[in-house]
C-alpha cells in the first residue's frame, strides 16, 4: 500500500477506536471536525501536547485509556496528587537506582523504560508547584540526570497529554500551572465549554449503556504505534505554506509592538505590562502579550496536521489562513498571554470570549492584507521583490504591528527556493485565487 493509504487508515483507525465519545462538531477554516479528531487525532499526527482542562466527569480519564490503548505497552502513566513527589514522575525508570549508575551505558539501559511514544500525566494540578515546574523537561522529551540531557520517546517520536485544570479558582485543590509549563502544553482544550463538551446524542448513549460511572479500559486491540509514529514522520515532510510564517511574524512580533512607549515593544516592559499610562485601551495593547513561538509553532503543526486529517477524508483545504486563524482558538486563550483583567473584568473571566474579541479584529486586519500578503509571497518565492506589494503590507522606514511581516518576506526573496519543483508548487499555491 502507499504512504497515503496507510496514512489514511491510521487517522481512521485513531478517529473510531476506543469508548471516548465527543462528537461535537466544529468548523475550523470552514471544514467540519470531531473533537475526537481535534483532540486526539491532530496532536498524535503533528505530536503535539495536549492539555485537558475542566470539571470532573467531562471524560478525560476515558480519553486517556484511548490513548493507552493506541500505544499498547508503549506509554507511560503519571498520577498528579498533592503529596507527589519527584520520584513517581517517571516510576517506569527505577529513578532509585540513578545514584548507582556507572557509566552512561548502564543509565541509557536503565532508561530503556522510557523509550516509550506516549506519557500521560492525571490532574497535573493537583501536583505541588516544584513538580509542575519539574514536568518542563518531562513534556519537551527529555530526562536530565547529572547535567546530560538524555531524549525520551521512541523512533525520535514523542507526545505528551495531561487533564487537570488551569487553577482559576474555579475548582478546589488545585494550583495554578506556570505559564511556562502552559506553553509547553501545545493545546489547551478545557472540556466543559459549550463549544468543546460532548453533544446530547453523546450523553444520551453514554447514559443508556454501562451502569458504571468508571472509565471503560479499551478492549485489546493492534497496537497502532508504529502506524502513528510512521504517520508523523511522513507529515514532517510536508512544506511549511509560507503564508502561515508570515502570520507567525505578526502573532510573535506585530503583537509585540506599542505606540507610544520608549521602545514600542511588550516584552521590554516586563513584569510592568500592561499597567503603564501609555498604553493605547482601545486596541489589543493592554489586551494581550505577543505569543510565543512555541505557540505559534504549534498552531502551524496543528493547522497542517487538520489538513491531512481533511485529505484523508477528501476534503481540500481552500483557506489555509482561516484554518490557522481557528487553530489559535485551541492554543491560545488558556495559555497564559491574555491579561488577567481583560478576561476577569471586561469578559467576566471567560477566556474564549476575550479571545474572540481580540480574533475578531486580528482577522479583518489580516483579511484586508491577504492578497498582497499571497502576491507578495508569490513574488518572493522567486527571489522578487514586488515594493508596491510590500509597501502595502508595512510602509519603509515606519514601524508597526506588520513591520515585521515586510522584513520576512524579504528575507525570503533574498534566499528563494531553488528547486525548481517547489518553486512550481508554491506559485501554484500562492497565484490561484477564490
């Protein structure tokens, strides 16, 4: 079979697999998706981390026996509580016997057990917040004994999920995660909001079957490990559209710059941010930090990753800029980058709706910057630069939220594709218009 066929039995097999029901749809970039493809799917393709947030009983347990049962024994189980301690985070490795190893022959071996694709981590909130901070390297795939850095995970492949909840005070025994850890978590989903939970169809069949309220283990089944990983190996071929790292300068940059103070840049005001008087209250800039380029990296994955989920179901994705504009929706608003007054005063402490004011105007400004955004690219792309095109997007000499937009696309028609097959592909991609 070919690549795409494989491919496309492993996202089939990953969106029916197991007892988790979440058939909510949602349109991202005008495409229908399940939340068991927006939650599960996606990340296991692009192998990003998954953070599931909200109240108890919303079906994170159940989702995380899905996800054992993927992996087979290739996963590693963490439980969150408020006496955990350093040791029990990765209890697979006999963390006891680190102080007797020799060499880094026998540590590696000792290591063997973490070779694993998955490690899930339960009520991540629960843990006390020295162990938070201590999960940084455990989701970026590493273990660090003795100052070596050694990879976790398994063919150069490894995910992270953990449920719990953002510590807002909206639930009890819980700590608040630092935002550094959040941004470590790639999706932030929380499960009980009106636009993600379960729809009544779900609950209906989830009321009429067991009697059980405990979480169902997943019957045996292949082990889909190989499948996935190989799965995401091929999607790590796959272009980058340029479009959507033009968008990452303006989320990671444009959202950076001020008006008005001394070095028009967030980022140089610090902890003092957003209370300055000079800061302009009817735009975004006491609204929100720039995001970080974790999160923009991971928005782009999970834009690309949601659209070979639609090819496998053969759909063709017209509008990679709404796709990626939607896919900030499940990356952004729990992340940490949204002032706390905005939400808890202007939006009544809810983050999705603070969020979507702020897209609402991010994304008439990008849309009335989109074609010459495409035929600036398009140009570029073959070592061109088009100055009315680009003095369009950011006018020389003047500084701005698309400065550095302008600045990208140069650099890009400095040092253009060579290949003459990707240069065919991207004209294509970037001359056809709707």
């Amino acid at each position: 079979m070919t690549n795409m066929t494989n491919n496309i039995e492993t996202i089939t097999a990953l969106s029916e697999q197991g007892a988790y029901r979440n058939s909510h749809v949602i349109n991202l970039g005008g495409i229908p998706y399940t939340m068991r493809e927006v939650l599960i799917v996606a990340p296991l393709i692009a192998g990003l981390n998954v953070y599931l947030i909200g109240g108890t009983g919303e079906g994170k347990t159940q989702l995380a026996n899905d996800l054992a049962g993927f992996f087979g024994d290739q996963y590693c189980y963490a439980e969150g509580r408020p006496d955990f301690e350093l040791a029990e985070i990765l209890k697979q490795v006999n963390l006891s016997k680190l102080r007797d190893v020799g060499s880094d022959r026998e540590l590696v071996e000792l290591t063997e057990n973490v070779r694993k694709a998955l490690f899930y981590v339960d009520e991540l909130n629960r843990c006390p917040p020295i162990v938070q901070n201590y999960f940084f390297n455990f989701f970026d795939g590493k273990l660090i004994h003795q100052g070596r850095i050694y990879p976790l995970g398994k063919d150069g492949y490894s995910v992270g999920f953990a449920s719990g909840n953002i510590g807002d005070g909206a639930y009890v025994g819980v700590q608040d995660s630092d935002r550094a850890l959040k941004d470590r978590m790639h999706l932030i989903v929380k499960l009980d909001d009106p636009d993600y939970c379960t729809t009544e169809e779900d609950d209906w069949t989830i009321f009429s079957g067991t009697k059980s309220p405990r979480a169902k283990f997943v019957e045996s089944r292949d082990d889909l490990t190989s499948r996935i990983i190989d799965l995401h190996h091929d999607f790590g071929k796959r272009e980058v559209p340029l479009i959507l790292r033009a968008l990452g300068l303006y989320f990671h940059k444009g959202l950076d710059y001020l008006e008005n103070t001394a070095r028009h840049s967030k980022r140089a005001l610090d902890q003092v941010w957003p209370n300055v008087k000079d800061l302009r209250t009817d735009t975004d800039e006491t609204k929100v930090m720039p995001f970080s380029k974790r999160a923009i990296l991971a928005t782009i994955s999970l834009t690309e990753a949601l659209r070979l989920i639609a090819e496998a179901k053969s759909i063709e994705v017209r509008d990679s800029v709404n796709l990626y504009l939607d896919a900030l929706r499940l990356t952004v608003p729990h992340s940490g980058v949204l002032s706390p007054a905005f939400v808890h005063i202007e939006k009544g402490g809810d983050a999705y709706a603070a969020f979507d004011a702020l897209m609402t105007h991010w994304r008439s400004e990008i849309e009335s910057k989109k074609q010459d955004l495409e035929a600036a690219l398009a140009y570029a792309t073959y070592g061109e630069r088009d100055e009315t095109l680009l003095d369009r997007i950011s006018m020389p000499g003047t500084a701005g939220k698309w400065t550095a937009v302008r600045r990208g696309i140069e650099h890009q028609a400095d040092s253009p594709a060579s290949d003459k097959q990707t240069l065919a592909k991207l004209k294509e991609e970037y001359t056809q218009s709707d």
